[in-house]
C-alpha cells in the first residue's frame, strides 16, 4: 500500500510531462513560487503523491476548491487551465483600449485606420534604417 504523505524527492518526479498540459505548467506555477510537492500537498490537503500524480497527468484532477487555494499562493490558474497568459496593457495602451471602445462605429473605424497608417509608416521606417521619422 502506497503512504500518500510519504516524502518522495523531486528528481523521481515525471519530467517527460509536456508543458501543454495543465499537469506540467500546475508544477511550473509552484516551482515557480518555491512549493515544493509537500507544500502543495498541505495546501491543497491531499498526499504528496497526489499531487504528482496532478503534475504528471496521471489520474489526478483538480477541481475548483483547490484551484482556488492555488490562486491564493499567487499561481495563474487561467495559465494552468488554457496555457494563456493574461495580456497585461501598459496604462497608455489600456486608455486607447478604452477610447476605441467608448467611440462610435465609425470612429472606432477611423482609429484602426489610423493605427493602420502609424504601423505601416514604422515599419517603412524600419526598413530605410531611420528609427524616428521625425
């Protein structure tokens, strides 16, 4: 019989575990914040072994309790779950983001065309060597 609370080191740990399942970036979000297996074992009130067997997608599945003890430690659970990162906007690009939004159909049009312009123009830029334009 397996001692689920049994220390078991981490080099024994699957490593094979591709980085597009939930398992694999679950351990890259606790490595990530210095869990160790124990760790996540107490937190998530479960086994050490369960926890690698949630890592290593091997039967073990968390369910929405325990993905919500994960995001108290900090951990991105959208990333666990999709394997997206959240697009964080700098202020300036969010306050654009916000004008687009508010203005109306044709002057939502207006600034795609004018944002169009603006790329093209730096992108010739880049291409001649100049970097300001100006």
């Amino acid at each position: 019989m397996d001692d689920w609370n049994a220390p078991v080191p981490d080099e024994e740990i699957d490593l094979d575990c591709h980085e597009s399942e939930p398992g694999a970036r679950l351990r890259q979000e606790r490595i990530k914040r210095g869990y160790t297996e124990m760790d996540l074992a107490r937190l998530l009130s479960v086994g050490r072994l369960r926890v690698r067997a949630m890592e290593t997608g091997k039967g073990a599945q968390l369910n929405a309790k325990q993905l919500w003890k994960i995001a108290s430690i900090g951990a991105d659970v959208t990333y666990i779950l999709t394997g997206q990162r959240p697009v964080l906007l700098a202020p300036d690009e969010s306050a654009l983001l916000d004008n687009y939004r508010h203005a109306t159909p044709s002057g939502q049009t207006s600034l795609r065309e004018v944002g169009t312009a603006f790329a093209q123009q730096a992108e010739a830029l880049k291409k001649t060597g100049s970097e300001t334009g100006e």
